[in-house]
C-alpha cells in the first residue's frame, strides 16, 4: 500500500495536463456541489470504459461502485450541500484532484476498536485519507495486522477492520495514482514476448496498462476523455444549471472521446477486448437493481394473499398470485444476468447463496400452494424471499455482490452445479419450513388449537418441506463427497463444512422420524421445524463467518455475527413464549 504511494511524482510529471484540468474542475465547483452532475450522455458513456480489476475486465461504472461501496460505503458520495453525486465522476476525479480529495472525508470507518487504536473520534464515521496516512499510529496497527495474518488464526472483527482500512486506502492511492484504472490491453506482441520472458504460458491475460502508465497515442485519446469531461461542466464561477451553460456538442463530445478511446483499445487486441454486449448487460444489471425490485414485489404480493385470506377476496388472491410470479420472474431475470455475466451458476459466496436460496424458496412454495390453495404457503415462501434479498441488498459490507472469478478449485461447472446447487436448494426447503413453523405458531399464539384445520394443513406442508430438504441435503453430501474426491483426492475429511451439513442431515431425519412413529405432534413439529433451522444456519453461514476454518471458507466473506445471533435469539425466545402459551391455553382449558 505504502508503496504505491511513491510513484505519485512520476505521475504526476507525466499527466501535467491533467492537473491543469483537474484544476479547472476544482474551479467549476464540481466536487464541492455548486455544479450540476456532467450530463447523462457523458456520464453514460463513461459508465461503458472497460476496466481490468480483480482478474477481470469489467464496465467502469462497476469498478467506480465497487471502489466507493468499499472506501466511502456507499456507491454515490454525498456532496457539502447534500446532493448524492454518482460513483462515476466522484472516481474519474480522484485522479484529477489528487489533492483536494486527499482533504476530504471519504474514508468510512465503523469499528470502535479500531478507532481508539487509532486514537479517532468514535463520533465520526467518516476520515479524510491524509489525516490516516499521517496518523502516527496507522503503522503500528498495519504491522500488528500483518504478525497476526502470519499466524493464520481466525480474523477477529478488530483485525477484519483493520484488513478492511488497508483496502480502502491502497485502493484509494491506487486510483488516484491512476495506477489501479487499467484501460488498455496488452497486444499480442507483448503477451508473445512477456510469454518468451515467463518462459511458459502465463495462466491469465497479462495485466492491462494503466491511465499512469499511458504513453503516445494511448495517452492523447485518454486526454481527449478529460478534455470532453470539462467542456461538459458549468463554466467556473457559474451559478446557473449546467442545462444553461452547457451546448448539447459538450455531452455528445464525450461520448464520442470515450468511443474513439475504446475503439483505439481494441484494436490493440480484439480478443482480449469484452464486447459491447457483454458490457452493456454489466451495466443494466448494476442500474436495474432486480433483486430490490424483486423483494418489493415479493412484499406486495404476501400482502395480496394476506388479505384475500383474512377477507376471502379472490380478487386479491388473483392480484397476489400475479404480483408474486412476476417478482419470481424477476428475481430469474437478474440471476439468469448474473449467469451469463460470470458463465457459470452464481453459487460460489454467501451472496449469491442467499439469492438463489430466496429463488427456491419461492418456487417450492408455488408449487405447494398450487396444490393446497391454502394461501400461508405462498404468504411463507414471499416473506422468506423479503428476508433474503432485503439482507443481501443491505448488507453489502458482509455479503459481497462483486462478480469474482471462481478459486480453482472451483472451477468446474459441472460440479459446482451438481453439487452446490442441490446443496442450497435444501436449505430453500428448510427455509420455507421455518417460514411456515413461524407462521404456525402465530396460529397458536391467536388461539387456534394444534388440531385446527388450519394447524394440520400448515403442519403438513412442513413435513413435506422436510422431506425434500433431507433428500436434496442427502444427494448433496453424497455428491459434495464426489467432488471432493476428484479436486481434493478424498471423499470426506470432516472438515467443518461437511461436518455441519451432515450435523443438519442427522437434525432433520431425527425430525421426520419422530414424525412418523408419533413423537413428534403437530406443536413439535412447529417447533422443531424452526429450531432445527439453526443447524441450517451453521451449516450455511456459521462455518465460514463464525468459525472461519476449513476448505470450504473462500469467497465468504466476514462480519455480522451479532446480528445473526440477535435474530437467532430471538426467534428461540419467540418458540419458547408460543410454545408456553399453547401449553398453558391446553392444561387450562
């Protein structure tokens, strides 16, 4: 990180006009807010400038997102007079106003301990990147951070933060140096020769040139882009809107300087360079949003069906049954996006196993509630769906919804089709298991008996909830096993992964057992629906964010073990008053 910083001269020695510019922009009131945003064709041309990051080439508009959700926590930086400024410019102009951001504060820190380590006000959130870099204690806690990734130990939420700030501030050092923003590919002279120096095939595509590294032709197309980026702002000193002060050539002209920059670039390679396709559709997927439009819709929809139940409004049921399959479709369209965006199923973090436990869920609860008509199925299925992409729309910090390339030992889609997607798929039906063990002893609590009509109907759609989870669970671990045995040469090596799994497999036949030989009644069968979730739970999110060990941590991430138990906690005490409740009502009736 620290590094990267001393290359700042020759940058800026080599990018003067750049700084003369960047110059005119402070001028204009571009960052300060008293201009208006540069017009959308320009900004939307900037949004489709392919990027190499992470292993991959990637839309500009999504690794401006990627870097502002990871520095300043949010994907648009919010201005002195409080208008929400797209990740975009607030990029493109760390490079051009080194300085002036160096000032601001848009280093977003949340842990406490961190900051008193750091001697920071606990108040504050937010840490201009010159004041970190020139905190005495900044080393002292890097180098703390670094004997204790030596160890290989757990990271603790103290060192996940502290991992987290080095992140940021590299990242934000490696923009602004234009170190970080590769634009141009190599071409295939070079990956020839860097191949003869390797003297072996390297196994990806050569890194692409920087905007700091650009020399001749690839450094007058790139000024062309900054050049068009300030004619498409107010004049300085303008206090009118940029609809007055700028001709409608000034947005147009920066399109067009992108386009020619882009179609300079991929002459140098073809092959290397994504197509405008390919691009377009990363982009549509990061505007769109579907899976927060899904999740709003998942929400009307159980309201439909809640009333049409609590009222016999058929109309409503129709109205719910409509609103639900058009989220579900939805929710397919932004997944399918994400399949063709990645060529493979999008399985391989927590993310993506939330979103596609929420897709299963609800396609389970269709089909129950196609056959039963009963209506809690699909009010069950919906909420589940809510939950799902409600935290993973929120929670962006703990559950990572970046397209990474796969670890290698992934790499088999086969595989990672077979066996993850079946393994998940058991935890949709557990999921909607729990939703409906919940809603039950709602049932309890508003004092229908465990005989009602209602109860048994409920109780039976878990039992058969149940029974697809155990054997998509079962069909999983024996296919896990499989897989384990082609990538790792072992079939089972209780690892915690596969502990838990087969921990939650045990769990659950126990239940269907008790079931079917008369222990379990139709309250046990509630309650054990949704305390045997939390073997689901571990399984699923507890072994990589809790106890962080074993071959099936990668790609996970890390964070919000507090919140996961709050709500764990809660839900026990929840069971424990409607059971109580129901027990009572019983002996006393």
């Amino acid at each position: 990180m620290i590094q990267i910083a001393g290359r700042v001269r020759s940058f800026r020695n080599r990018w003067l006009s750049v700084w003369v510019l960047g110059f005119l922009l402070l001028g204009s009131g571009f960052v300060t807010g008293s201009a208006q945003a540069v017009p959308a064709m320009g900004a939307e041309a900037l949004r489709f400038l392919p990027v190499q990051d992470a292993g991959r080439v990637k839309p500009f508009d999504t690794f401006a997102r990627e870097s502002m959700q990871l520095i300043y926590g949010s994907e648009s930086f919010t201005s002195a007079r409080g208008e929400k400024r797209p990740a975009i410019e607030i990029i493109f102009t760390w490079m051009l106003l080194p300085q002036y951001w160096d000032e601001q504060k848009i280093v977003r820190i949340d842990h406490k301990g961190l900051k008193d380590s750091l001697k920071l006000e606990n108040e504050e959130k937010y840490f201009a990147p010159k004041e970190l870099f020139a905190n005495p204690r900044l080393t002292l806690v890097m180098q703390e951070l670094q004997a204790f990734s030596v160890t290989k130990q757990k990271m603790t939420p103290y060192f996940s933060a502290a991992q987290r700030l080095e992140s940021q501030l590299g990242t934000f050092q490696a923009i602004k140096t234009g170190q970080a923003v590769r634009v141009v590919p190599p071409t295939p002279e070079e990956l020839k020769a860097a191949e003869a120096n390797a003297g072996q095939v390297p196994m990806a595509p050569q890194k692409w040139q920087a905007v700091g590294e650009l020399q001749g032709e690839a450094q007058v197309k790139f000024q062309e882009i900054i050049h068009a980026l300030v004619k498409a702002l107010p004049a300085p000193g303008s206090e009118d809107s940029a609809a007055t002060q700028v001709e409608p050539a000034d947005g147009a002209s920066l399109g067009l300087a992108v386009e020619r920059f882009k179609s300079f670039a991929r002459a140098r390679n073809p092959e290397l360079y994504p197509s405008e396709t390919d691009i377009s559709i990363e982009v549509h997927e990061k505007t769109f949003h579907p899976f927060k439009i899904t999740w709003a819709l998942y929400l009307v929809a159980a309201i439909l069906v809640a009333i049409s139940w609590h009222l016999g409004n058929r109309k409503a049921y129709a109205a719910g049954w409509f609103v639900g399959v058009l989220a579900f479709l939805i929710h397919t369209y932004g997944f399918g996006l994400r399949v063709y965006l990645t060529g493979r199923p999008p399985v391989s973090n927590m993310y993506e196993s939330v979103i596609w436990v929420s897709w299963g869920c609800f396609v389970f609860a269709m089909i129950f509630e196609a056959l039963s008509l009963r209506r809690f199925v699909l009010i069950s299925g919906a909420l589940v769906g809510v939950i799902c992409l409600i935290i993973a729309d929120l929670a962006p910090t703990i559950l990572d919804s970046s397209l990474q390339p796969l670890e290698p030992v992934l790499r088999s889609n086969m595989w990672l089709t077979i066996h993850v997607l079946t393994i998940t798929l058991s935890y949709s039906a557990f999921f909607l298991a729990w939703g409906l063990g919940n809603l039950g002893l709602g049932f309890l609590l508003r004092g229908f008996g465990q005989n009602d009509e209602r109860v048994r109907d409920l109780v039976l759609s878990i039992y058969r909830c149940v029974q697809i989870g155990v054997v998509l669970l079962a069909a999983g671990i024996i296919l896990g096993g499989v897989w384990a045995d082609y990538s790792w040469g072992r079939f089972w090596g209780w690892d915690p992964k596969e502990t838990w799994a087969f921990i939650a497999l045990l769990g659950y036949i126990a239940i269907l057992h008790g079931r079917l030989v008369g222990w379990v009644k139709n309250v046990g069968m509630l309650v054990t629906s949704i305390m045997a979730f939390n073997l689901v739970i571990m399984a699923w999110y507890g072994v990589n964010f809790v106890l962080g060990a074993g071959l099936h941590t990668y790609g996970m991430g890390a964070g919000g073990v507090q919140y996961v138990a709050a709500v764990v906690l809660l839900n026990i005490l929840y069971v424990g008053y409607a059971t109580y409740v129901s027990s009572a009502r019983r002996k006393y009736a």
